[in-house]
C-alpha cells in the first residue's frame, strides 16, 4: 500500500485496542507519508505545515475540517501565522489505527493539488 492508496480510502468506525496499530505497521505506514513523524509516546503522527501567510493557512484548516467531517475523523490542530500542526491519533484505540493513516494521506492529497 502506497499513499496514494492510502488517500483513496476512507475511514472506518473502530473501537478497542484490537484497532491498534503495532510498531511494525505504524513504521511501515509512515514511510509512505513523507515529514510525518511519530509523536514522542508513540500515540500519534504529527506534521508542521508552512503556508505564505494566515490567509492561506485558514484556507488549509477549512480544507482539512471538511475532509475530517466527511471521514468523521478529526485531527488536533494548533495554527498560527503561516502553520498548522496537525496530529492524528485513534482516542477509540489509545493510539494509532489506520484511520490516522489515511486522513493524512488525504491530507497530502489536498496539498498535491
């Protein structure tokens, strides 16, 4: 599975650690989302996006919320003049599941655009 075909899939509704991703799986995954990086517990992915100014980072926020809405998954963001941290994680499983996976393939899917 590459990221783009990760980006083509969409997320579904799991719950208990069952979901978890294990360590091998979370290592793979990432290799296919460049600058995604693995948050300190483990628990997460996370990624800092550079934009030219708030206008356009606004812009990406909106863009990112649709997709979570229509995936019914949603990423913790921090923004602020020209960056959005985005980090995604499974609160369902205590962790990571293939659903953070595919929501920032989506998210790189937008970018690619």
């Amino acid at each position: 599975m590459n990221s783009n075909d990760l980006a083509t899939r969409h997320c579904r509704p799991c719950k208990g650690k069952e979901h978890a991703l294990d360590a091998a799986q979370v290592t793979d995954l990432l290799q296919q989302l460049p600058g995604w990086q693995l948050r300190h517990d483990g628990a997460a992915i996370i990624k800092d996006f550079r934009f030219a100014d708030f206008h356009h980072t606004l812009g990406f926020i909106n863009a990112v919320g649709f997709m979570a809405n229509q995936e019914d998954h949603h990423p913790d963001l921090e923004a602020g003049y020209g960056h959005c941290q985005l980090l995604w994680s499974t609160h369902d499983v205590g962790g990571l599941s293939l659903n953070d996976f595919i929501c920032a393939a989506r998210v790189e899917a937008l970018l690619a655009r």
